[in-house]
C-alpha cells in the first residue's frame, strides 16, 4: 500500500486536487480519504476509478508496484504559476509526467540501467556578455559532444540522449514551445511541441539544453512568443541555441564560400546556409547580423517586404517536397526498451500499446518494422566489416 499511497498523493498534487476535494468526490470524509493515503484505509476499485478521473491519470499508472517518478508536474506548475498563460498547459505537463513515469517502468520491466548522468557544473552569470559567455559554453559542449566547430549538428536527439538528455515530442498547444525538468538519478527530460516545424523544433531542443547547462533545477515551459524582456536564463538559452546549433566558424566559412562564388551573399545563399544547419531563415539572418556578416535590420527588412519564406527558398532552387522523415514520440532506447518487454512477456500487448500510445495492430507493426531494422543494420555492418577485411588481405598478399 506504501507505493499506491504514494502515488495518490503525488497524482493528486500534480492534478492541483486538494484532500477535501478529492473526499468529497469519492462521497467520503477527509479523515478516510486521508486514511487511504496513508495506506490505513484500502481503496476500492470504484474508488480507484474515481480518482483515476479527478487526477487525470491512468489507472494502471496509480497500482504499479514500482515506486513513483519524482513529483515533476507540482514542481513544473510551481514555476509557472502565475505566469498568466495556461494555454494546454495542464495537458502538456501531464504528458511529460506520463512519459517519464512509463519509462522509469519499463527500466524497472526489463530490469535495465540508464548511463549514469554525471551533470557538468551549473554555469554561472558572468562579467561578460551573454553572447560570449553562450559561445564559450557552446564550443565546449560541441567539443565534448565530438561536433566540431564547423559541422552541423545531424540528429540533435540521439546526440543529447548519449548524455543522458530524454527528448520526447507530441502534440501540445500551438503556444507551447516545449518543457523541461531534471530529474536526479534519471536525466534532463524535454517535451517538444510535434505541430511546430522541425527546424523550430530543433531551436527549442538547443535552448532547453541551455536550460539544462544553465539553471536545470528550475523546470519551466517556453513559450512560441515570449514576452520582450526576458530573465537572464531565457537571454542565455536563446544565446546558446544560436551558437551550439550556428558554430561561428562553420558559419562563416559557408558565408565565404558562398561570397566566392558570385562575389555577393543573397537571400537564397542566406536560406541555403539556414538549410545545411537546420534552423529557419530568421534564426540564421539574426546570426549573421549578430556576427555582423550582413547589415542590421536585415531580417525586419526581410519580415515587413512580405515576401514568404516559403517562395524564398523555392527561388534558392530547395526541394520543398522532399519527404521528411517522421518523428518518433519516444526516445530510441524507450522505444527498444518496449519491445524487449514485450517479446520477454513481462508486460501484455495492451500495456505495450499503452506504452507506445497507440493501438495494439500499430504497436505490433512498429515493433516488428524496428526489429527488422536493427536485423538489416546488423547485417550492413557485418557485411562492411568483411567486405574491409578481404580488402586489407588483398593488398596485403599483392
């Protein structure tokens, strides 16, 4: 009873319920109901149901054995209280609970281990400029991260995963950008928004790593239009996106290069740079004009023309109709973390559907699709192993 009591409490809290309410929705008295939470009294199933509704949660979520994922949501709404804007956003901390609860579950399931996430010191305010200070920040974790100074950064996801940063992405309020919160003995959790574009997506992974560098122990929800003036952490996090996802030397080769050419910079060369770094036109015209490669203004200028980006990069001769790949709502390793439960039989197809939220025919069909997968990148990597090895015996015997 210790783990379900404990998992009332912290549903309740994180829903926003207080004891008498939750009493007086089970038709009960304060003193019983708090009884319950202590694992004096013993809910009854309707109960159980009852409060599954109130708290917003799941049923299975409050009887699982396993011992709760620390209290995110109250501490994640304790930040933002007051912040005037609850657009989803209820919604959107739910989610993110959820998906960190299921996969400290599946861990538990599969009797697994995450790395252990060994958080560099937090960065502290200095004398100089935000926008140095984010530089040399970026370059270092560039550095760590085997990036480079010049390289744009591929699959920004499964690069932070390998340091222990969870990224998971669904659909939430056109307003929210995204969520952060640390979890101790876990990892650094975000939720991204999935109906923004990939390239604004992108922005908002970078920017909650600079939260995670910067202040990680204050979660917090970004916002798509945040106001004018912004705290230091926010200045900070924009500042670190900018240069960790813009390396400043890759940058200005590609200006360069790109000058070379034609003796000139344009705007499709500008959309072009954007492209290769994955960022939108805006992002990389306000880098240039930080780095003062191109005039100030340029982007308002941009802006008030009424010219749409979308046309922009058609002229620049880009392929708006190259299909995207889709994004999984899951990190990769939760994803396998899944499946293996489920082919070991330690949790039923309708909890692995639950798990990777979607129908039980779906999740069957992503399960054997990410298997064959990992068959047929097992078999290129052997086959290019022997095909390297005949090769260095063959000019070994010439």
């Amino acid at each position: 009873m210790s783990t379900l009591s404990e998992r009332l409490t912290l549903a309740r809290k994180a829903a926003g319920v207080s004891q008498d309410s939750a009493a007086r929705h089970l038709g009960i008295s304060r003193p019983t109901y708090i009884a319950i939470e202590k694992g004096v009294r013993d809910a009854k199933p309707r109960e159980l149901i009852a409060l599954a509704s109130l708290f917003k949660t799941q049923v299975n979520r409050l009887v699982r054995p396993e011992a709760p994922s620390l209290p995110i949501s109250p501490h994640l709404r304790g930040e933002i209280s007051g912040s005037g804007n609850e657009a989803g956003l209820s919604e959107a901390v739910d989610k993110l609970v959820g998906f960190v609860d299921d996969y400290q579950f599946l861990l538990e399931k599969t009797n697994s281990r995450l790395a252990p996430v060994i958080a560099p010191p937090q960065i502290e305010r200095s004398e100089i400029s935000i926008n140095q200070l984010a530089a040399r920040i970026a370059q270092s974790e560039r550095s760590k991260l085997g990036l480079g100074q010049r390289e744009p950064i591929g699959d920004i996801r499964k690069t932070l995963d390998e340091v222990g940063v969870h990224i998971f992405v669904d659909a939430l309020n056109s307003r929210l950008a995204g969520l952060y919160a640390y979890v101790p003995n876990f990892g650094y959790c975000i939720l991204v928004n999935r109906q923004h574009p990939l390239d604004r997506m992108r922005w908002t992974v970078a920017h909650e790593y600079g939260h995670f560098l910067f202040d990680r122990n204050q979660p917090g929800v970004d916002y798509l239009n945040s106001p004018a003036r912004k705290p230091y952490s926010e200045r900070f996090a924009d500042a670190f996106a900018a240069n960790f996802l813009m390396p400043a030397e890759g940058i200005r080769h590609q200006f360069e290069d790109a000058q070379l050419r034609s003796g000139d910079v344009n705007v499709g060369d500008v959309c072009r740079i954007a492209d290769i770094y994955g960022v939108s036109l805006m992002a990389m015209t306000l880098r240039l004009e930080m780095m003062r490669l191109i005039h100030q203004g340029t982007w308002d200028f941009l802006r008030e023309s009424g010219v749409k980006v979308r046309d922009i990069k058609l002229e620049a001769g880009l392929d708006l109709n190259m299909a995207k790949p889709g994004i999984e709502t899951f990190p990769e390793r939760y994803i396998l973390l899944a499946i293996q439960a489920w082919n070991t039989e330690k949790i039923t197809t309708s909890q692995f559907a639950r798990l990777m939220r979607c129908s039980p025919i779906e999740a069957r069909e992503k399960a054997e699709s990410k298997s064959k997968s990992i068959i047929d990148a097992d078999e290129m990597e052997i086959s290019l192993r022997l095909d390297k090895s005949v090769l260095e015996r063959g000019n070994a015997t010439a």
